[in-house]
C-alpha cells in the first residue's frame, strides 16, 4: 500500500512537473510581457498623478551619481552639450529673434558658476582673459558682464552676496525694464552667516528680505523670464577656513528651509538639484566651501538643458523637452491602425459569441464528425494583425515620443557590458544540438551568427558601450557581417535560382522596410533614424541591378557559356568603381543623394546628409566582400576543392590547421588594431579596407571542422530570425538609448529586453508570413508579396532577415 501511494505521488510530482515545463510557450511568455507592460504603465501613470509630468521640475529638483562623475536627473536624459552644441543653440534662438540674457546674482560660488558658464561658450580665451584680468585688478567683488553680438548673448554677474536691499532693487528693476532677462540664476546665503556668526536675526532679516523678492519674480515669469534661487550647497567643515567655521551644514539647512517657504508659493523655480550635484563632490572642494570643477561643470549643463532642449534635436536630451505636436500623417497613420483594432475586437467578441452560443444549444452538440470546422477568413486575418499591430505602434510612441515613461541616460561600465555578454554566450553554448545541414554557412549557422551578433549589439546599445573604442570596433565588425551575409545571400540566391523579378525585389524591400516605414509614419521620425534599414535595402537595390543588368548570369548559363564567368567579374569590378568613385568626393556623393525626390531617403530631420554619408562610407565595401565571397565559394565548390556533402572537415588534416592557424591571426590581428589605433577617425577609415579579414577567419574557423560545422546553437539561432526586428527595436524603446527608471525601482535592462523581444516576434509575423501555401497566400493579398523565408540548397537565407 504505502509502495503504491508512493508511486502516485511520484507520478503525480511528474505530472506537474511537466504541466509547468507546457505552460513555458510563446503565447504565455508574450501574455506575461503584456501583464508587465500594463503593470509599469500603471506604476508610472501613479508616478505622474503624484510628482507631475514636467521634467524640467525634475531636472532642477533631483538626481544621483552614476558611478563617481556621472550625473543623472530623476526621470530624464540629460544632453552633454559641447561649445559647438552651446553655440548653435544661442544661434538658432537669436535667428527666431529671442534675446539670450543670463543672470547670475549672488556670491561667489554663484560666480564660480558664471565663470564656468562663460568657458562653455567662448572657444576663445577671451573670457578666461576677462576673468583673469578682474582678479588681477582685485574685482572678485565686482559685477561682471560679457556679450556676443552674433549670438546676441548678454552674460552678467550682479555681486549681491547678501539678500537685501541691493538685491531687491536689482530684481525690481528687471520688472520694470521693456525686457527682463531669460533666466535669473539667483543664491546666498553663507556670508549672512558669517558676517552674522550664524546669529538667528540675520536669518528673519533673510526671510523678510527674500519676501521682498516674490512680486518682482512673479512679473518677470509671466513674461516668460525665469527665475532660479538656488539651494544652497553644503560644506566641507574639515576644510573650511578658521575665519569660516560658523558655516555649518545646519545653519545653510535652515537658510534652505526659510527659502523654500518664501518661494515654493511663487513661481520661482528652486534649483535643489545643484545641492545633491554638490554634495555628492564635497570631498573634491579645494577650501570646503567653493564648488569643484566637476560640480560646476554638472551644474553648467543642468542649466543648457534646461534652457536649449526644447528648441534643440538631440535625441538624448529629454529633460525639459516638450513633446511634439502630432502631424496629420501620424493622426492619419493612428486612426487607421485604431480602426482596424476596433474591427478586430469586435469581430474577436463576436466569434466567441457564436462559439459560446453554439456550446449551449444541445441540438448542436452532437455535431457530425463531417461538420467544417469555423477558420478565420482572411479578412479577420487581417485586421487582427493590423489590430495588434496597432497596439504595438502605442507602446513605441509612449516609449520614443512622449516622457510617459521616465529615461535615464547610458552610463558605461566593465561589468555592465561584460557580465550581460558572458549569461548569453552561456547560455547559447548551453542550447546547441546537431544540424540537419553540413554545408559551409548553412541556414542555421547563418541565423546562429546572427543571432549571437544581435545580441551582443543589443547589449552594447542598451549599456553605452560606444565609448570605448575597442568595444566599438568589433561592433563595427558585426555590423559589417550583416551586410556580408546580406551580400553572400542574395549573391547566392541570384545565382542558384535566376530569380531578378520585380515581384523579388519588391518581396524583399517589403521584408526590410515594412516595420521602419510604419515606424517612420508613426513617430514622425526621418528614414535615416533607423540607420540599418536604409543601409541594407541600398545596398540591396545596388547589387539587385548590377546581377539584374544583361546578360543574366545563373549558374546554368555559366555552365553553358563559360565567358559568363567573365561578363559576372566584370559587373562585381563596376561595382566597386562605382562605390569607389562615390566615395573619392563627397561633394559628388551629395549631389547624388540630395536629388528629389529621394532626398528625404538620405537626410536627417535637420536636412542634414552627413549621417547617410558616414554610414554609408564606412560599409561601402561590405556587401561587395560578401558577393565576392559567394563566387569565390561557390567556384571552389564547383572545382571540389573542399567537400561539405558529410559531416567530415572540409580540408586535409595539414590544410585545415594553416586555414586554422591563419584564421586566428586574421581574428587576433583586427583585435590588434582596434586597441592600437588612436582614434575613431583613423580606426574607421582602415576598417573599410580590412573587414573583410576578421569575417572571413571567423567563416574559416567556424566551418573547417565537421563537428563544428554541423552544431548550432538552437538559442542564437532563434534569436537571428528575428534579427533584423531587434535591430530596429533597439532604436526605439526608450529612444533607442534610455532605460525607464523610477524613485524606487528600475525596469531592469533583461525586462527592457524582454518587452522589446516579445514585440519583435509578434512583429516578425506580421511581416513575414508562415511557409504553408495557405499562409502564404494570404500574406501575398494582404501584404503585395511578402518575402519568401525558402532557403538555399545549401541552406543560407536569400535575404537579410
């Protein structure tokens, strides 16, 4: 009995064992994204009830260290705006005819922050003459003033180190001046303590006197002046001066706490972040009192942030960046999309609806076996992806067009990237089993490459590992790979099949462009934004009508016309004399890609070629390796001069360990390079040339042996069938470069990846449609000819996917 009972309840452990491991399945893991999506829009709708939507008030009133010298605001990205960036920001505002007017009143910290705001914009050392000039002529307590007619910028410095009357004065003259200045950065509070020994009149004489203040602030901002009092920051005691030791953190609280009662009322804004920026820096402080330059320098882009973002374009600048007004085409884009979802629920409810009416009707229960089972019409096939297509089009434009969900910036770390990179190499290596392929670069192992290179990408955007050059040089490389493949695929394809239709070319331009042009009409966003796109459907088009051009060459007609061989290594040579002379002028190269009406193909929203021009430069050579590399292959293998028919290694044992031996000096030759070159520049230009080595040893060493050859990982390979999904996803969520945070916990970077895996499955279907005949007749209504996923013979896919 008790042997019984102990073999039910271990059949019964066994069962549910296996009830949980079939419950682990794409429909249930795309269930829990939805419930996790839903679940962070809810925290952060709670968010925005309780602290409001505006991320200027975040800006100026919280934030925290990444790392030692990282500032982070609460909730925004905060732009590292160069002189060059500062500049063009006062340009373009002087252009719309705003006067520039800072204001810096206060004491000397606050003329600390004046200086360094003037180093920001002068690339002469005209103001650094100016301000060495004032403390030569010991003027240290003077007002200073700088102008820049061409920016028509006015700069000043108001020495008012005491709230009193002075100050006042100053403030009501703004009021009544035909201009008041745009910002007023305003502060003091440690020489009333000093002069005062920390005594408690002085401070109701600070508070009645900042009373004072309020109606001049409150004018100034309702003619769109603003107005900041700075907190005051915190000391360094162990530093401080005998002369200064009545300076305590507790008498600068208090002072705090008098202006915030003074001012939270009136609409002055209170700059409490500069306080946080300056007590986590302390330390670095030279008499304990005066702020460090790494504070200043926080302090200097806070206030450019919050001055030029929302005129500005940067993509990574959120802080204080109003969203933009929708365009007709997204209203138009939006309401067809939402029509299709109401007709896709309201179908949804009424198919149900018969269901459940037919299972409580007992004269239908007893159905004949023969009875047609209810399908989905192609109709309802459609507006159901279009309905869900639609709700996914939502979730992107709350992630890249609104502050909806809180973003922080990229900060790189070793750990970060590395740590992230070893779980998913652990994980493929941990998922691999046998191939029902042998042949070099078959379907498996090219999803494999590519898989494990989205990945690796991924984590690379998503930790701001661009940076660090060698890290960026093999990304480059990845990069480079996909158009390889792209090249070698086609090549193949074209080859193998003879198939250069237009109904081809259009398959293939619907696989790559269809998620990026609804993308692109969604969130008003230019083509080139979504970089990778435009990039491989160029190179696309250029090697469709080279091998489209007479005389058609297949490797039939090869067969039966030998000069054939010739006429295909005369188009590849035009190829390159193509890309080569485009490339030798850059003035040419414009005027080429600046034609209407494919000009809005190729520019920025700034109408600006010069990102096309540095993507395009950089692979130009890339797709043209991987043609060049299929003919070379695909000639060798016709000379059987290696067998990849079995599971043996392609060469003789002395062969295969030269190509071994060669491939790893190619592989640890570029990673040579890329710690020994200097900059980006130089490392860009060289690698034009040499990609090509680093792909070709990783071909050799990934396929000379059959063991390797034959094994995939099922995990990599998964992943590389949605690559292309994943690599325009990246772009999106959260800008393509920002992590959602909160107050109390952040959406971990695997949830990010995982939302955004979940999307790109969906999206991948509905993009590119099953193999069954039925399947793909319904695609080819609905979708004009989606692309084909057949493989080659020999396995590799005839397009980038």
């Amino acid at each position: 009995m008790n042997m019984e009972t102990e073999s039910l309840g271990g059949y019964g452990k066994d069962r549910t064992a296996a009830d949980f491991v079939q419950q682990i399945n794409a429909k249930n893991a795309k269930l829990l994204a939805c419930i996790m999506v839903l679940g962070f829009i809810s925290y952060h709708g709670i968010l925005h009830l309780q602290y409001g939507i505006d991320s200027c008030k975040w800006l100026l009133s919280d934030g925290s260290y990444k790392g030692d010298t990282e500032w982070q605001p609460y909730g925004c990205m905060m732009h590292k705006y160069t002189l060059t960036d500062t500049r063009r920001c006062f340009r373009y505002l002087a252009f719309l005819g705003r006067h520039n007017h800072f204001v810096f009143v206060g004491d000397s910290r606050i003329r600390q922050l004046y200086e360094t705001f003037l180093k920001q914009l002068d690339s002469n050392s005209k103001t650094s003459s100016l301000l060495h000039e004032a403390k030569l002529e010991n003027r240290a307590h003077t007002d200073l003033s700088f102008g820049d007619a061409q920016l028509r910028l006015k700069v000043q410095f108001i020495w008012s180190p005491v709230v009193n009357k002075h100050m006042s004065e100053s403030f009501n003259d703004w009021k009544e001046s035909g201009q008041p200045p745009s910002v007023i950065v305003a502060g003091g509070a440690t020489w009333s303590i000093k002069e005062s020994n920390g005594s408690q009149v002085a401070l109701v004489e600070y508070t009645k006197n900042l009373t004072t203040l309020v109606q001049a602030i409150d004018v100034m901002s309702k003619r769109r002046s603003r107005v900041l009092w700075t907190l005051q920051e915190p000391v360094n005691a162990a530093k401080l001066f005998p002369t200064r030791s009545m300076i305590t953190n507790d008498q600068i609280d208090l002072y705090n706490k008098a202006a915030i009662e003074i001012l939270q009322h009136s609409r002055a804004e209170l700059w409490s972040s500069s306080r946080l920026v300056a007590q986590g820096n302390m330390d670095e402080s030279d008499d304990g009192l005066h702020l460090s330059p790494l504070v200043l320098k926080h302090d200097t882009q806070i206030l450019l942030n919050m001055y030029c973002n929302d005129h500005m374009n940067f993509n990574d600048g959120t802080c204080c960046s109003s969203a933009e007004s929708s365009t007709t085409l997204q209203i138009v884009t939006f309401s067809a999309l939402g029509v299709c979802l109401v007709i896709a629920l309201v179908m949804g409810f009424r198919m149900k609806y018969q269901r459940w009416r037919r299972s409580h009707e007992y004269s239908r229960v007893q159905t004949d076996e023969n009875e047609p089972v209810e399908s989905k019409d192609d109709f309802t096939e459609i507006m159901t992806a279009l309905g869900k297509l639609a709700i996914i089009m939502g979730y992107f434009y709350l992630c890249d067009r609104t502050n909806f969900f809180m973003k922080e910036n990229k900060y790189f770390t070793q750990v970060s990237f590395w740590l992230p990179v070893g779980y998913v190499f652990a994980l493929g290596l941990f998922f691999t089993e046998d191939s029902r392929y042998t042949k070099v670069l078959h379907r498996d192992q090219t999803d494999e490459w590519k898989g494990w290179m989205q990945l690796v990408i991924l984590v690379y955007h998503m930790t701001g590992a661009s940076g660090i050059l060698p890290i960026y040089m093999h990304v480059r490389v990845m990069v480079s790979s996909y158009l390889f493949l792209s090249g070698y695929g086609h090549f193949s394809y074209f080859w193998h099949r003879g198939d250069a239709s237009l109904v081809r070319f259009l398959q293939v331009l619907f696989r790559l462009n269809f998620l990026t042009v609804v993308l692109c009409l969604i969130m008003n966003r230019p083509y080139q934004f979504y970089y990778f796109v435009p990039l491989i459907s160029f190179w696309f088009l250029m090697l469709y009508v080279v091998l489209a051009l007479p005389p058609h060459i297949t490797s039939t007609s090869a067969d039966h016309n030998p000069l054939h061989y010739f006429y295909l290594v005369i188009k590849l040579v035009g190829l390159f004399s193509v890309i080569t002379i485009l490339y030798m002028s850059e003035v040419f190269f414009e005027k080429v890609f600046v034609t209407r009406p494919w000009k809005a193909l190729f520019v920025t929203t700034d109408d600006d070629i010069h990102e096309w021009w540095f993507r395009w430069k950089l692979d130009r050579y890339s797709m043209s390796f991987g043609c060049v590399f299929a003919f070379a292959f695909l000639l060798a293998q016709r000379l059987n001069l290696f067998d990849d028919n079995n599971h043996s290694n392609l060469f003789s044992p002395g062969i295969a360990l030269s190509a071994t031996l060669a491939s790893l000096i190619g592989i640890g030759g570029y990673t040579t390079f890329s710690f020994l070159c200097r900059n980006k520049q130089e490392c860009n230009e060289i690698h034009s040339y040499t990609v090509f080595v680093p792909i070709v040893s990783y071909i050799v060493l990934r396929n000379v042996s059959g063991v390797l050859r034959t094994r995939y990982s099922t995990f990599f390979a998964w992943f590389g069938r949605i690559a292309l999904e994943l690599f325009v996803v990246a772009r999106v969520a959260g800008r393509g470069h920002a992590r959602r945070a909160g107050p109390a916990a952040r959406l971990p970077c695997a949830q990010l990846a995982y939302h955004q895996l979940c999307v790109c499955v969906r999206v991948a279907r509905t993009a590119q449609p099953d193999e069954s005949p039925d399947a793909v007749r319904r695609a080819q209504r609905l979708e004009a000819g989606a692309a084909q996923r057949g493989s080659l013979p020999h396995g590799p896919r005839a397009h980038w996917s």
